[in-house]
C-alpha cells in the first residue's frame, strides 16, 4: 500500500518586500482552520525568522538576475521544479499577503478531482464588470493561489529557469506565463477567491462611511495596494489606492492579524 503524501501549501520569501511576520501569520492562520493535515514549505532566500513548523527549501537554479526577482515574480516559477516538492503531492502555491478564510481542504479535494493547473481567472476592474460591452478586455490569470500535483507541470520551471527578464519580458510575469504555458489549465469556482481591492473595498466616498463586511469564501488575496498589515492601523491612517481607500480599520482583518501576529515576529 502506498502511503499518500500530505498535501502542501507552497509559498515564498525572498528579499525585504514581505518579512517573515507574513509568512508566521500564514502558517498559524491554515493551523488553526485546516480540519485536514498539511504541510507549508517556503522557498526562501533567507529562513531566518520562519516559525517553527515551517519546512524549507532553497530557491532551485533561476538564470534571472536577482535584481529583476520582483518585476514581475518570476521566481513563483521555480514552484515547479522537478523534486522540489515530492512528485504526486497536491500543492497549492499561495502568496504570504492573503487572509485565510475557512478550512481550504475542499481546495485539495477539487483539485484531486479535476487533475490539471488550477489558477484564478483574472478579476475585472470596475468598469469592465459594469459596462463589458465598452470596457471588456481578455481575462487572463491571478497567480495568488495556484494548485497542481506536484510532477505534472515541470515544464513551467525547465523552459524558464535558463531565461533573463528580457527573454521572458513578452509575458510580462510570472501569472501570465503560467497561463499560456500550463497544461490542462482550470480557474478556480467563481467567489473562492476575493480580490480585496476588486471585490471588497468600496470606491469614494462610500468608504469613508461604510465598514467592508467579511465575506464569504476560502482566500482573500491582496494585490498592488493594500496590503492586510496597512488595514490594521489607525485610526485616521490612510490604506488604499487612489479610487478606493480608507482611514480606519478593517475589523475582520485587524482581528485576524492581531490572533496570528507574535511579538517576535520581524
């Protein structure tokens, strides 16, 4: 009999973008909702800080200059090197900025049952869900959580791992081209994911006056501006970009940073 690996969540650290606090506060956040043993390993450039717990690895052979790392995370591609996670284990790569909402097995098992790349469709911005006709464009993909089988997707990472940023400049990053490249790839069910910025945060000056709610679904990703930390301080400290934005906190994610945070945390 064959013992079945325990599924993993996948994620990443490097340079001075997201301190280890993130990646602490992710680890407690899955122990605390998962009803289903799991594993978090973090590729990382530097483990130092990291709770215990969390397993890591060092980032497999990547040709791109480090400088270059962050214009467009490229080195989410390195998720797919062959024997970095043991081949025929669930991985979801998830980023460290999210806000875990419930237990995410129901994640593992549709991707147990849908074999296949699954990755979120892209969120339109405002006009394009109000007015598609006039604003639609082509939706592409959100790499903020991602599952495969580990083993089946190799070629993500071996087609890529030899390139510079100027050969690789044409799909601008690391979300677009896992989606012209993935094989057998799926969008995650529709409202598993939340974009805050696109879905959650009212536009002005409906934020001022209305707190966000806590909604339903598995993740709340954060991408470009705000990121979770920014929406825990105040009051009267602006979070936000410039259409949507606030100057208090978010309750539900203030609650949620506070119960995961420690003060050793860096």
């Amino acid at each position: 009999m064959t013992d079945t690996p325990l599924p993993v969540f996948l994620c990443f650290k490097w340079g001075e973008g997201y301190p280890c606090k993130y990646t602490n506060i992710l680890f407690r956040a899955l122990t605390d909702v998962m009803q289903t043993p799991f594993r978090l390993v973090c590729v990382t450039d530097d483990p130092t800080g990291l709770a215990e717990g969390i397993e890591t690895r060092q980032f497999p052979k990547f040709a791109m200059d480090k400088g270059d790392w962050h214009k467009g995370m490229w080195p989410k591609l390195t998720a797919f090197a062959p024997g970095l996670i043991e081949d025929g284990t669930p991985v979801i790569m998830m980023d460290v900025d999210v806000v875990i909402l419930r237990d995410l097995t129901p994640l593992f098992d549709h991707l147990r049952a849908n074999p296949g790349l699954h990755i979120i469709r892209e969120i339109p911005d405002t006009l394009p869900r109000l007015f598609p006709k006039i604003f639609a464009k082509e939706l592409l993909s959100n790499s903020s959580v991602v599952g495969f089988v580990a083993g089946t997707q190799t070629h993500l990472y071996t087609q890529s791992c030899d390139k510079t940023r100027s050969a690789l400049k044409e799909w601008r990053n690391d979300q677009n081209y896992i989606h012209y490249h993935a094989n057998d790839r799926h969008s995650w069910p529709i409202g598993w994911m939340l974009s805050f910025k696109k879905d959650l945060a009212y536009h002005f000056p409906v934020g001022l006056v209305r707190p966000i709610p806590r909604p339903d679904g598995y993740v709340v990703i954060f991408h470009g501006k705000p990121d979770p930390e920014e929406m825990t301080k105040g009051p009267f400290q602006r979070w936000g970009s410039p259409e949507k934005f606030g100057y208090f906190p978010v309750r539900w994610i203030k609650d949620y940073w506070n119960k995961h945070s420690r003060p050793t945390d860096r």
